[in-house]
C-alpha cells in the first residue's frame, strides 16, 4: 500500500491479497474512501500501518508489469511524484517488489521519551505533514459543522477561523489529519502547543493561532480583493486602504487543492502557466486567488466561503475580471 503527499511517495503496509474487486462488488471492511477497485487482504497477513518516505532512488527504479511501468515523475516540480502516478491496483516486477519488502522491513522505530507512553503511539512528522492547506480548511469546516472527534475543549490556545470564531487548534488538526490519511485520529497521535509542528501547519495554512483571551493582531493577505493604494508624491508614504480584507486561508487551502487535482497551479482563465512561462516554481506567485460568486467588500459578515466558490487565475486576468465586475459587467468575467 502506497500514499503520495506533497510529491513523495510513502509505504503504508503490506498484505497478501486474496481478491481483487471492482467497486460495484463491494468494499472491503473498515475501508472510507473511494475507489474503481479493491485490494482484499487474506485474513492475519496485514502488517502494522508504518509509514516509510521511500527515497526518490526506490522510487525511480520501480518497474511494474502491464500498462505503465514505471512511475511518472512530476516535470513541473522536479524530484516529486506525479499525484496521478499510482492512483490505482498495479502489479510490480519482482525485484521491484523485493525493493519494497526490504523498505518496509527497514527499521524505522523512532526514539521513545523515556517513560512517557505518549511517544511510542504518536505519528511521525512525515505524517502529519499531509495535512495540507485543504485539509486543514476541510478540517475547520468540520469542526463548525459539529463533526464527531475525542478532542477536548482547548484550554490554552484557540484558532481563529476568517469569519473571527474560536476552535480549540489540536481538534482542527484531529480533523484535517483523519481527513488526509483515511483513519482514525486521537489525541495520543500528535503533540499540540506553540511551537509544535502541529501549530506551524495550522498557522502556515492561513490561521491564527492566539492564547486563549488575546486578540489577534490583524495580518492583512496582500493579494487581498478590494484593496486601493494611494502614494504621495515626494514622500515615502505609502496608504493602503482595504474596505475589508481576504484572510490567506481559504486562498491556501484553494491552491493545494488545484495542486492536487491538476498537478500544478495555472490560471483558469486564460490557461496561462506561469512554471512554464519563467522556467521556475517561483512562478507561481503569479497565480492569484479570486472569489468567483461574490466581491469580499461584499460578503455578509457571517459568509462561508467555499473552495468550489473560488478561482485560481494570473495576476493580469484577476485585475482584468475585477475591472469587469466594477463596471457591471459580471457576465464577461469567465
């Protein structure tokens, strides 16, 4: 069993397969996501789920049997794994096969605190770092809606969600984290507080993550919509004035997802790829958030944004799409 998260290719597991079915046959038990087919594994020949990052030297010598034999690799992002390249049942060659025996064989036991059982049962970092932006917007969705978790109530920290509510940080990341890989998370799993790898993925993904009673301060996204600078002339003073202001959030989370399903980030508009135009990745901060249904200065206080509510477009089409919708002209902007 494979997992490809931010381009690398991981080893879950292994089991001898004793069926292989189609979807419409049926799902195997304890199995939440969808799929075109099915592994079956014989009774007792799981081994425990272990994660193991295989090295891009594993990766790029892997050979399988029919269809495509090796592994795409990802041409955008030089050194990743193509998302779509093992996206279903496929049979390796032997040795390619051995390869993984010994990968996931490979000792892989990370050091215990002594005494404190917590450690032997958290995840390592490689884990937790599929929780993604999307996830983790997917996460704070959950998280209003009430979803289930065995997460308490925070009792020092909160996050701070675009719309100003409170949530207790570790349950959001509980949530994404269930999310991005398809089991069951507790709190014994991962380690919460400042400082933890827990609250810099919460906070690199467009959160703020405050003590409990402190007002956050305001940190405005600067590819926000809305926004009108003025100079003076023969000072340097420079105004910018926002009649109300996008949080980086939803914009993260809108990017990651469009990186997962595409394979790169263009503009959706104009098709334009900035990676190919500059030669770079860099180029990709020419690739703009932009909010398809609704202006942020005209979003009602209590609005949910949706991540199919928004479009990744370049820099000269957003500009372009929000001269038209100033001017009325909404029916031109796609």
């Amino acid at each position: 069993m494979t997992n490809i998260a931010g381009g690398v290719l991981r080893l879950l597991g292994a089991f001898t397969v004793d069926q292989v079915s189609a979807a419409a046959e049926g799902v195997p038990p304890g199995v939440s996501w969808d799929a075109k087919e099915y592994l079956w594994p014989a009774a007792g020949t799981a081994t425990e789920f272990a994660i193991r990052e295989l090295p891009l030297a594993i990766v790029d010598s892997l050979r399988f049997q029919g269809g495509a034999d090796r592994v795409a690799m990802d041409q955008h992002r030089p050194g990743h794994v193509e998302r779509n390249a093992m996206r279903k049942v496929r049979r390796l060659s032997p040795a390619s096969a051995q390869l993984l025996e010994d990968a996931l064989s490979a000792s892989g036991a990370r050091a215990a605190v002594p005494n404190d059982r917590r450690s032997l049962e958290r995840l390592p970092a490689e884990v937790l770092r599929q929780v993604t932006p999307d996830f983790i917007f997917a996460g704070v969705a959950a998280a209003l809606s009430g979803a289930a978790h065995e997460f308490g109530e925070s009792t020092d920290y909160d996050l701070i969600t675009d719309e100003g509510q409170r949530l207790a940080p570790k349950a959001v990341f509980g949530l994404a984290l269930s999310l991005a890989t398809n089991r069951a998370i507790v709190p014994k799993h991962f380690a919460g507080g400042d400082g933890s790898l827990c609250f810099r993925l919460l906070r690199d993904a467009g959160y703020r993550v405050v003590p409990k009673g402190e007002q956050p301060k305001e940190d405005l996204d600067l590819s926000m919509e809305g926004a009108e600078e003025s100079w003076t002339e023969g000072s340097s003073t420079f105004k910018r004035h926002v009649g109300r202001e996008r949080r980086p959030a939803a914009a993260r989370a809108k990017k990651a997802a469009f990186i997962k399903q595409h394979g790169r980030l263009f503009c959706e508009r104009c098709k334009a790829d900035p990676i190919t135009i500059f030669g770079s990745e860099h180029g990709e901060a020419c690739i703009e958030v932009h909010h398809a249904l609704v202006q942020v200065s005209d979003m009602p206080a209590d609005h949910l944004t949706k991540l199919e509510d928004l479009q990744c477009l370049c820099a000269n089409c957003h500009r372009y799409v929000h001269r038209l919708l100033r001017l009325g002209l909404n029916g031109e902007t796609r």
